[in-house]
C-alpha cells in the first residue's frame, strides 16, 4: 500500500503519470494507493478579494508548470499509470461555519491554506497582494471566532482516492 497525501501539491503538470507509475511498480499486487487531492479553487465564493486571490494562486500554479485542478485528471491519470479499480470520493465544506463540525473543517482548510501560502503566495505574490491575504485571513478568522456565519467565502472541495493493483 501507498499513502500520498501530498502529491498534488507537489508535482508539475507531466510528472504525474511518470510518479504514478512509479507508485505502481512498487506496490505489490493486489496492493492500493490512497490519494488525497484538493484542486486551487474556492467554488461559489462571494467575496471578490479571496476569489481575486485564488485566481492570482492559479495563475501562479500554471506559471510553475502545476495543474491548479488535479482532481479533473486524476481517474485518468491514475488508469494510465495501470492501476485498476479506481474509486473516489468528494467532500464539499463549506467555509464559515461557526460550530463543531465547521470548526474542524476550518482547521483542515487553514492547514491547507497555510500550505499554499508558504509555498505560492510567499514566493511569488507583490508584498501589496500578501498583505491583502494575511488580512484576509485575519479578518475572516476574527469574524468566525465572533460566532459569524461568513457565508461570502464559497466552499472548498477533497477528493480522496482509493486505486487498486491487481
């Protein structure tokens, strides 16, 4: 079995068949990859600043050679590379939640929204736009910890892959 939680953050546009692949031959037969994906989008967001700011993040991702939307290619990619049996599923979330359930799902998004600032956003956005970002998300993080429903900031998909071996 192999567990890749953090291949689409990774690879650029043609490494991901040539790495599945590889996965592939070094799994055993009968043998599974797991595979977490999340594309660079924030689906029906209100808020024009954040989704200003992940357009800038796709376009970023594009200029790096990435796929900002891995999880459109991945079955194929998958199927490519051999593996058979290949099943997934999708989690919508959305943000903005102020209870249990949404508290986690915000830890899970801040997670991933720290990730791709230290490896995107940092890096390549004017100090202009990084300063917008981090009050971005100082604001939203202060408005969710007030107990507001922030419904302008859309929500986040997951897709979690299972593949077989045979």
């Amino acid at each position: 079995m192999a567990i890749a939680y953090e291949l689409w953050f990774e690879l650029k546009e043609e490494e991901w068949v040539p790495v599945l692949s590889d996965l592939y031959r070094t799994i055993a037969p009968q043998g599974y990859l797991h595979m977490f994906l999340m594309d660079y989008t924030i689906i029906n967001c209100k808020n024009e600043l954040y989704n200003e700011i992940f357009h800038k993040i796709q376009k970023v991702i594009r200029e790096q050679g990435m796929d900002p939307f891995p999880c459109k290619k991945i079955l194929s990619r998958t199927r490519e590379a051999g593996f058979t049996n290949v099943k997934y599923s999708m989690i919508s979330i959305k943000k903005g939640i102020p209870n249990k359930m949404g508290n986690l799902m915000e830890f899970i998004q801040s997670f991933f929204e720290l990730s791709i600032y230290t490896k995107f956003v940092r890096k390549f956005f004017s100090e202009e736009d990084i300063q917008l970002f981090k009050e971005l998300r100082l604001q939203y993080n202060q408005d969710l910890k007030n107990g507001k429903l922030l419904d302008d900031f859309g929500d986040t998909y997951f897709m979690f892959v299972t593949a077989k071996k045979e």
